[in-house]
C-alpha cells in the first residue's frame, strides 16, 4: 500500500489542521491582549495597572474562560463565509460572554473569601468543603489580589477591548491565508449541483466567484439524459441520481447541493436518501430561497410548520444609525473640506464642465433623489447611461481615474447622507430606467436607504453588476445592525487604502 506524503495529507485533513492552528492561535491572541492591555496600560499611566503578579495568576483563567466562549459560539466549526462577518460578530459575543464569566467570577470568589462567610462556613461541613477544597486554589489563580482603588478593574475592561481588536485582526489574518490556500488546492471540498436550471447557474456562479471558500465545483447532475455529457458554462453534467453511486467514486464528491426548484418532494426525499446512503453531504437550495433570506420563525400546526416573518421596522437601530450618519458625514465634510477643494481645483484645470456630477438616482420605497459626485466623464459624454467598468473607458478623464481608482470620486455624496436621502451603509442606488426592469424580488433591495458603500461593494461580486447580485443587498437589509455597519465600514477603508484595482 502506497504511504501518503505529508502534502497530501495535509490537502486531505486540511480542514482539522486548521482549527487546530486557530485554537493555538487564539490562545497566543489572548495572552498577548492581557499583556498588550497591560502595557497600555502602564504606558499612559504606572499606577493604573495595580499588581501585576495578581494578574500574571489571572491569565489561565481568562485565557480558559475565553477560549471555552469561542468554541460555544461555534468559532472552531469550518463554516463558509464570504466576508468573514458571522466570524466577527461571534467573536464580539464570545468576548463579552468571557467579560462577564470572568468579571463575576472574581466578584463571587471575593465575596466567597470575606471573613463573615469564613465564620459561618465553620458549622457546616459541605460549606467548608467547598471553600477549602474548591474556592480557595480557584482564587489563587485567578484573585487580583488586594486592590481598593479599583485600579484592577480598568485593566481588566481594557484587557478585553484590546482582546476584541486582537481577535478580529488575526482572524482576519487567519481568513485571508485560508483563502490564498484554499485559492491553491488546499482543503478543497469537490462539489456536484443537483439541477441545471436558473437556480443551479446562479449557485454555479457564486461558487465561481469565491474559489477562496474552499469548494472545487465538479459538475452538474441532473436525470434528464438528453444533458448527459453537454457542456454548462464550462462544465460536464454527470449524470443522474441512477449513476451518484458512481460519479461520487470517480469524481470524489463529497458534497451535493439540490438546486432545482421544480423537483417534486417525494423525488427530493428519494435523492437525499440517497445521498444519505452513500454517506455524501448534502445542502437543499429552497424554493422561495430569497424569502428565507428574511428573518423569520418556525410554528407548527400539529405537523405543519408555518414561516412567520418577523418584524422589519427596528426603530432603535434607525434612530441610532440616522444620529451615526449626521455626525460621521458633517465631521468628514468639515475634516475633508481641504482635500475636496484640491479636488475640485484639479477637476477644473483638468476638462470645462462644472465640479459636481449629479443624476437621478432611486432610493428608498422608490423615492428619487439626485446623487452628487465628483465629476469623472468629460461632460458631453455624461448621462443615463450604464456606469463605465474599466478604467480605459473613453468617457472617463484622467484626473477620473484616478478618482474612481481612489473611490474619491464618491466624497460629495456625504452631502447626500447629511440631508437624509442616503446613509453611509446600504444598497447602492440605482437610476431609474434599471429600477424599471426590476423583478419583485430586486424591488427589495429599496426596502432599505441606500448607502455610499455596502456588502456588495466590499465583496468579489463588485465586479458584477449591481442588479445581478441582489442577494448582497437582500442579506444586509435582513441582517442591519451597528456592528455589521461597523465591519463593512471598516472593509471599506481597507479597499480605498489598497487603491484597489476595479471600480
């Protein structure tokens, strides 16, 4: 029997290897967070930090507790995720979760060491028990030891903001190098597509256009054998639910995703059993799959479940998102000020015409507004027209470019987040004669204001056209929050600072 080598090993057991390099990691991101807060700590101010031997002790605990959170929230199974976000947003939770376990810990074993609790443990056995045996070597490790002043306390809220920032930084780190390896053939799952309808190509198509999420798509199945054989966008059908036992040989699939709206269910149980049978991991697309994408619950009617959707209107978030919005575009506008003015000053040295751009543009529940930009086209070339994709673009002026490179050509639309008719995150705004050719379900996407920048902007698909990637837009409306604002934000400067390539 011919012996594997470490490569290929490592190719067959990838996804194992990593989540044990993530759990060693994260263990190293927390020691260094308790360290890095401790020496901020001391940086701005000795005699905040208290004693630091008490909190040499403190690190095992903290360090158990938080790892213990991690693999609660799921952060140590191997899921699939474009941007990472589901990640950062469990992080946020599992830190918080430790914050608490950790902090009312401490406030237990001190009240458990007080010398009243000492006098009346004496008269029961159990109590002494478990203040001698149990409570006593816990506080040990993990006490701050004497601290009156609370000086401990800041250090300890300090610790797990800086374990926060620690913990998405490396795993962001952790999720691009599992990308890149991913992008190599590492740990690549082969995958098959049950169906060879729209729904199958629009699946195809994401998996197209995120190799880095560790699928390697084989082929498309389907039971029709007049398709057996022919070609869809590059790729073979296989063949039938009658050939899976051998197509999974030959092609080594490991995964199967049902992606035909129109299979009836007694034909989808029959496939699944099937699946089921040869041990192959299996995903069902569901019919109305966008409707899913909105929150919703489960009821049952004696054996009938009921989807209720839940309730959309947020009105705290929206308060809270419209007051971000006011301060960060009128801080930027006063801040920026200088660098719009160059700007402008190049704009007119560069092409006649005027500075601003400004177009029609749809927004939410269908209200038109005009959307101000830096002009970037030679003005006789300006118009309703599809917005140009590549730089060379004949329309486009030279200082243009390198404004469209740069995404500062989208400045002046902090005017139109400070009047109300846009927010800094959401759907981007279409013009009108696309809104037109709308489908009922790309009419969604004007549930939700339009932003300057968005979840299809800081994705792979930007380079699609909008309209054609509509579920971006349909899961952050159902998905809004600060911290996802938060992300994408922070996604997006990221972008900018990398002058990325495509528009």
């Amino acid at each position: 029997m011919q012996k594997s080598s470490p490569r290929s090993w490592v190719r067959k057991h990838f996804d194992t290897c990593f989540i044990v390099l993530q759990v060693w990691l994260d263990g190293l991101a927390i020691l260094a967070s308790v360290f890095l807060g401790f020496w901020l700590l001391k940086a701005i101010d000795a005699d905040l930090v208290g004693a630091q031997g008490a909190w040499s002790k403190m690190v095992v605990w903290v360090t158990g507790v938080t790892l213990t959170c991690f693999w609660v929230f799921g952060m140590y199974r191997w899921r699939k995720s474009i941007l990472n976000v589901e990640e950062y947003r469990a992080a946020f939770k599992a830190i918080a979760t430790s914050f608490l376990i950790s902090s009312s810990s401490i406030y237990f074993l001190r009240t458990a060491q007080s010398d009243q609790l000492r006098q009346n443990v004496q008269d029961s056995p159990l109590l002494k028990f478990l203040l001698v045996d149990v409570i006593q070597p816990l506080h040990d490790v993990i006490a701050l030891g004497e601290d009156p002043e609370g000086k401990s306390r800041i250090l300890f809220v300090v610790v797990f903001v800086v374990m926060f920032a620690v913990t998405c930084l490396q795993r962001g780190i952790m999720f691009a190098v599992s990308s890149a390896l991913h992008a190599r053939g590492f740990g690549n799952t082969n995958v098959a597509l049950y169906g060879t309808g729209p729904l199958a190509l629009r699946v195809q198509q994401k998996l197209r256009l995120f190799p880095t999420l560790g699928y390697h798509f084989v082929g498309f199945l389907d039971d029709d054998e007049d398709l057996h054989g022919r070609s869809l966008r590059g790729h073979p059908v296989l063949g039938g639910r009658d050939q899976l036992d051998r197509l999974v040989r030959e092609h080594e699939i490991r995964k199967v995703i049902v992606a035909d709206p129109g299979l009836e269910e007694d034909d989808l149980l029959e496939l699944v059993g099937i699946l089921d049978t040869l041990g192959i991991e299996y995903q069902v697309v569901p019919r109305l799959y966008h409707f899913f994408s909105q929150r919703f619950t489960v009821d049952n009617l004696d054996s009938i479940p009921l989807i209720t959707v839940g309730d959309r209107s947020r009105p705290v978030y929206h308060a809270v998102k419209r007051g971000i919005d006011i301060v960060v575009s009128a801080g930027l506008l006063i801040l920026l000020s200088p660098l719009m003015a160059l700007i402008a000053l190049l704009i007119k040295r560069s092409s006649p015409g005027p500075v601003l751009f400004s177009q029609v543009r749809v927004g939410q529940r269908g209200r038109t507004f005009r959307i101000f930009k830096f002009r970037t086209m030679y003005v006789d070339m300006c118009g309703d027209e599809e917005t140009p994709q590549a730089s060379s673009d004949p329309r486009i002026t030279r200082i243009g470019r390198f404004l469209r490179k740069t995404s500062l050509d989208e400045l002046p639309q902090l005017i139109n987040v400070l009047r109300g008719d846009m927010s800094l995150v959401g759907p981007r705004p279409e013009m009108p004669f696309i809104v037109d050719t709308y489908s009922p379900v790309d009419r969604l996407r004007l549930d939700a204001k339009p932003g300057i920048t968005g979840l299809w902007q800081v994705s792979e698909a930007r380079k699609a056209p909008i309209h054609e990637n509509v579920d971006y837009d349909l899961y952050y409306i159902e998905n809004q929050s600060v911290f996802l604002d938060t992300v994408i934000l922070l996604m997006t400067a990221f972008s900018i600072f990398r002058l990325r390539t495509t528009h």
